[in-house]
C-alpha cells in the first residue's frame, strides 16, 4: 500500500500549522487590531439575507457545521461546504471550528450554537445572522466603490 496519500495529508497538516504560526508572528497595525475590539458576543451576518449564499449552499454549509459537532451528516454536501466554509466562516469561526473568544464566536466542534439548538435553526442562523454585521462585512463594505 502507498504512503503517499498520508505523506501528503501530514504535509499539509504541517504546512497549515506553519503558516498559522507566521501570522500569528505578523505585527498588528491598527487597522487589524480592530477586529479584536468587537463586543462579545460577536454580530454573525446574514449570508442568505444579504444574497451572499444561496439556498442549497446554506443547506450544505449547516450540514458541514453540525458534522464539525461531531453529528454523522450528509458527507456530499460536507465536501460542497468545505471551500464555502473557508471563505466565508472560517476568518471568524477558525479553520476546524474552534471559535474565537475575542471575536465572541462560538466553538461549532462543541456544538455551541448560541441561537440554534437544531439543523434548521442552524440553517436559520447562517440566513439571518444575528444582527447582519460582523467585522468581514464591515471591512468588505469600505472597499466596495461608492455610488
């Protein structure tokens, strides 16, 4: 049998601790050490609301989310979810889920859903948000052209 595949999948583990060890090495201008001044808890904003995702990707991304709970779930829509994940929870959630408790997120592998306690709450949560805002939205919302 080959070791290439878990030579690979090491590899990448590797290199993801890595750069997370740089950028926790960057220096934090003012600008970036903002987001940490956010009151706890932290605003998610409204992915469906806001036309950012649709209907099946909110579908899939609350099957990714209750999977990272530990709950047995839809492994197709796991694998759709993984990039929607990355680029659109994980700057507040963390690449595995953790949290960030200066950001006031919550750990998802806990299954610590502040207002869900079920798949369609969960669904709920990723369409409304909680208020609409967050720093993601707002940092996307001063480089968007005006007018």
């Amino acid at each position: 049998m080959s070791r290439v595949p878990a030579f690979l999948c090491a590899g990448l583990v590797g290199a993801l601790a890595l750069g997370a060890y740089g950028l926790q090495q960057i220096p934090r201008s003012p600008e970036t050490a903002r987001l940490t001044s956010w009151p706890a808890p932290g605003n998610m904003p409204g992915f469906g609301d806001d036309g950012e995702l649709g209907p099946s990707e909110i579908a899939d991304l609350t099957e990714y989310v209750l999977a990272l709970a530990g709950a047995p779930r839809d492994q197709a829509a796991i694998i759709r979810a993984v990039p929607l994940y990355q680029a659109h929870c994980a700057s507040c959630h963390g690449l595995a889920g953790e949290g960030a408790e200066i950001l006031g997120t919550p750990d998802l592998t806990r299954g610590q859903f502040r207002y869900a306690a079920d798949a369609q709450g969960i669904t709920l949560q990723i369409w409304h948000g909680s208020d609409g805002r967050g720093p993601m939205r707002e940092a996307r919302a001063e480089t968007r052209p005006k007018g």
